[in-house]
C-alpha cells in the first residue's frame, strides 16, 4: 500500500541520519538459521556463514548473535556497508523513490526502545530476536534448479548419483565442502530446544522453511510443544512447496487451523513459491506438478481461514510467462477473499518478489535487454491496470513497487561483457547438463529463449 511505502521511507530517513545510512535492524532481530549446515544470515541476500558449535555449547543465543554478525553490526553503526548487503545497496543507488528491503525490514521491525538499545550497548550484546526463520533440515521432494543440495535432499542425492556440474563455473553444486547434519543428531537443533523457553517469550514471528518442512519431524515437534505449552503472542510462519499428498496438506491445516482456533498462537501464515506458470513453472521448480500445486492451495484456503502469501524468486524463466501468473493471483484472490483484517491488510492472498543474482546463469542480466524488457513492460502494465489499494482482488501499491524494482534493476544494470559471456557460457553448460538429468527440454519449454540459447551454444562451441 502507498502508506506502508510512506512509513517505512520516513522511517528509514529519520534512522538514516539519527543512526547512519547503512543501518538495518534486521542485522539485530532478525534471524535465518539453517540447522542442516549450522549457518546463520539475517535476511537472504547476504550469503549465510558458519555458528560456533563451541558458542552455542556456552550460549544457545549464539545461534543467532554470532561474531559475524557482532561484526557487520559494528560497520552498520559507522556507517560503512557490509558487503554481504550488496542486493540492498544496488535497489538505493539506482533509484532513491525505490524501496530496498533494508528499509522494508526496519520499518517492520522498528521500535524506538530499540534504537535506544542499540545506541547504549553498540554491536556487542545479545540480541533476541523479533523474527526468526529456521531451516530444520534439507529434507524436500523438489530440486529446483536455482536452489543447492544444502536445501534440497533430492538435489544432494542427484550430485551423489551424477556429481557436480563439471562444466559450470556459477552453481557447480560440490557437497564435498560442507557437513549436512540430519534432525536425529545435531547440536544446533539441540542448542535450539534448549533457547527455545527463552527466545518463546519474546518472539514475534517463528518461520519454518525448508527443505520441505510438512515433510520434516521438527516441525510436528514443533507444533506439539505448541499445543502443550502455549505462546499465544506468536505468529508462526510455514514455508511450503504444497507439493505433498493431498492427505498431508488435510492433516497440516487441521492442526493448525486448531492452534489458532484454540489461541495456541496468535495467528498463522503460509508460505510457497512459484516463479511464472504452466509447463514453464514446473521446468525451473523440479518436482513442482501445477494441478496438485493449485488442488492443495485451494484445499488448504477452503479448509483453513488463514492467510497465503506467494514467494516469487524472479529469474530468466519467470519472464516470457510471468503475466499469466499474475493473472492467476488475481483469479485466486476473486475466489477466497479475505475476512481477517488482522491478519492482512486486505488480501488474503499477496505475494513477495526479489529478483535473482545468483547463481549467475539464472540472472535476467545475462538476457539481451533489448528483447526482454518487453516481457517485464507487459507485466508492470497490467499491474498497472489492475492496481488498487482499497481492492482485495487487485494489486497493491508496493506489490508493484516490487515489479517495478526487478524492471529497474534490468533496465539500469550493465554487466561488463566478461560477466555477460561468463553468464551466458555457464547457461548453455548448466542447462544442456539439467535437461540430461532431468528428461526435460529448456527450447521445448521456453520457445522465446531458443535463440538467445543458439547464441549461447555457438558462444561454448568457438
């Protein structure tokens, strides 16, 4: 909405200067941890980084308050950039009338008693936080190309069976670096339930992800503590690809819908993703099957009351069809409309967009600008058409702020051609890889990209 943008750019310009200009109180309460692999980020775009076993051994905190972070909050004070934050400072330096997630994140989070903290006890004080995302494990049905077999267990099994990506220089997928710990022996899983009473107290928003987490014990024993021991103040948060059986999705939503019922919890939203739709949808989101994807979202919106929101990690294959996705948002919103203003504003469907920069071949940069903007033109225009901020089946304002950043962002980044041919080689390699080991066909698929595919393949084989 206009005034959600308003609020969050006043606040950002009063902390900007109060504060400086590189501050961002998601590097405080916020938290992502991933116990598969013991890292630690707090928001996606900085690259995740390891969590003492020995730290967390002393202190479960630590899980979140790590040296890094002690670290990246210190440069934030003195109003130096963290380099990891780079996504953000891209968005501020094309355009100031853009919104950054940086800004979105300490809107949302933004309290003066917090400020005031901060400024007391500088970067080194443990934090708990206000918002917390967890990875359980990386247990998942799907193996979606832009993803990593730290997340995916069938991406992990394909590299065991195929090995990495030999001939791609972006995203090769090796797993001979990193440890991945199962949920029946982890200490980070256990430093968790051991903060777990503690950080309860306080947190605003638990979310789950994964992986897949309807697949994953954690989260049922997650949900069973829940309902013996009550944090009525929590909204709790669920990523999933409803990808599942039909039966799981029923169970999954019962329980919920009886947390909130019961005020177990405060309230309840779920997450799941997709990037465009049809057969272009189910090429980049391996495992994705659109007719039970769409039978479990309008199962679960009919058997719940509850909210839904659509994470769209926009990339190459998102554009040549990403219209007809929107067009399906807007037909799901006519359908289930939302009667909890609590939960959201006005819809109870809504969607989040961040463009994709890694791994590079993935990067709409990479594209000639000259015959792929059009499709994102197309997009923003019919957002255009349909926007309304008092509607509840159209668009908001800051849903096409969203579409509009990606458009910019396009349109303004010029990629020295070394990282353009880099990009486009690592393309054809990647993908002539992909459609081998997954039975499938990028130029069959995505018949706007097959000369853009020549141009790659003639680009590998000179």
């Amino acid at each position: 909405m206009k005034d959600e943008y308003d609020h969050y750019k006043e606040i950002s310009k009063e902390l900007d200067q109060k504060v400086s200009p590189s501050f961002c109180l998601a590097k405080w309460y916020h938290s992502n941890i991933y116990f598969q692999t013991g890292e630690t980020h707090s928001c996606y775009h900085p690259a995740p980084h390891k969590i003492s076993i020995e730290e967390v051994q002393q202190n479960p905190a630590a899980l979140h308050n790590t040296s890094t972070k002690f670290q990246e909050r210190r440069e934030m004070l003195e109003g130096k950039r963290p380099e990891g934050c780079q996504y953000c400072w891209n968005i501020e330096d094309i355009n100031r009338d853009l919104i950054s997630d940086r800004q979105i994140r300490t809107g949302s989070l933004y309290k003066e008693e917090r400020i005031q903290d901060i400024q007391k006890h500088s970067d080194q004080f443990f934090v708990s936080p206000d918002y917390v995302e967890v990875s359980f494990s990386n247990l998942c049905n799907f193996k979606c190309g832009y993803c990593h077999p730290k997340a995916s267990s069938r991406f992990y099994k394909e590299i065991e069976q195929f090995g990495p990506y030999e001939k791609s220089k972006n995203h090769r997928c090796d797993i001979d670096w990193f440890e991945i710990y199962n949920e029946e022996n982890n200490p980070f899983l256990e430093a968790w339930w051991k903060w777990w009473p503690e950080l309860s107290q306080g947190l605003k928003i638990l979310r789950v992800t994964g992986g897949e987490p309807l697949m994953q014990q954690s989260t049922y024993r997650l949900m069973d503590r829940l309902e013996q021991n009550p944090v009525p103040h929590l909204e709790l948060n669920v990523n999933s690809n409803l990808g599942s059986q039909e039966k799981i999705i029923q169970k999954f939503s019962d329980k919920i819908q009886k947390l909130v019922q019961e005020k177990k919890i405060k309230n309840f939203k779920l997450f799941t993703s997709i990037d465009s739709w049809g057969p272009q949808a189910e090429y980049t989101r391996h495992g994705l099957d659109l007719q039970l994807f769409e039978k479990n979202l309008k199962n679960y919106l009919s058997q719940t009351d509850l909210p839904l929101t659509i994470m769209i990690t926009f990339n190459i294959f998102s554009l040549p069809n990403f219209k007809n996705l929107l067009q399906k948002i807007l037909e799901w919103r006519t359908e289930f409309q939302s009667t909890h203003t609590d939960f959201m504003k006005f819809h109870r469907i809504r969607f989040d967009l961040s463009y994709l920069k890694e791994p590079l071949q993935f990067d709409i940069n990479i594209l000639p600008k000259e015959n792929f903007l059009k499709y994102l033109e197309e997009s923003l225009q019919f957002m255009k058409d349909n926007l309304d901020d008092n509607s509840k089946v159209k668009f908001s304002y800051m849903e096409y702020q969203r579409l509009l950043r990606t458009y910019e962002y396009m349109k303004t980044t010029h990629y020295p051609a070394k990282k353009i041919k880099e990009g486009q080689l690592d393309f054809y390699r990647f993908f002539k890889e992909y459609d081998k080991r997954k039975n499938v066909s990028l130029t069959e698929t995505f018949p706007e990209l097959r000369e853009f595919w020549e141009n790659c393949k003639n680009l590998a084989e000179k």
